[in-house]
C-alpha cells in the first residue's frame, strides 16, 4: 500500500513538473491564437465596409 500512495506522489510530482516546463509555451501559443483572431476579425470587418462602398 506504501509502494502505491508513494508511486501516485511521484507521478503527481512529475506531472506537476513537466505543467510548470510547458506553461510558457501556453501563453506563447494564447498570445499568437489572440493575434490571429484579431487579424481574421479585421480583414471580416475591412470586407465589410468594402462591400457597403
């Protein structure tokens, strides 16, 4: 029972580890998925008003 709470710790550890080394790569990634979006609502918006005209 030792081996298994002690082999759930370790692997909690680990998880917790490999989150802390990819987390900035999930703020890299929401930043260009945020800029993305603000350029396809521009070029939606600029089609718009090009239409209207």
């Amino acid at each position: 029972m030792k081996v298994l709470i002690g082999s759930i710790i370790v692997v909690l550890v680990i998880c917790f580890g490999v989150w802390l080394i990819l987390s900035p790569s999930f703020k890299k990634v929401g930043n260009t998925a945020h800029k993305l979006r603000e350029n396809v609502q521009g070029e939606e918006n600029g089609e718009e008003k090009q239409e209207r005209q």
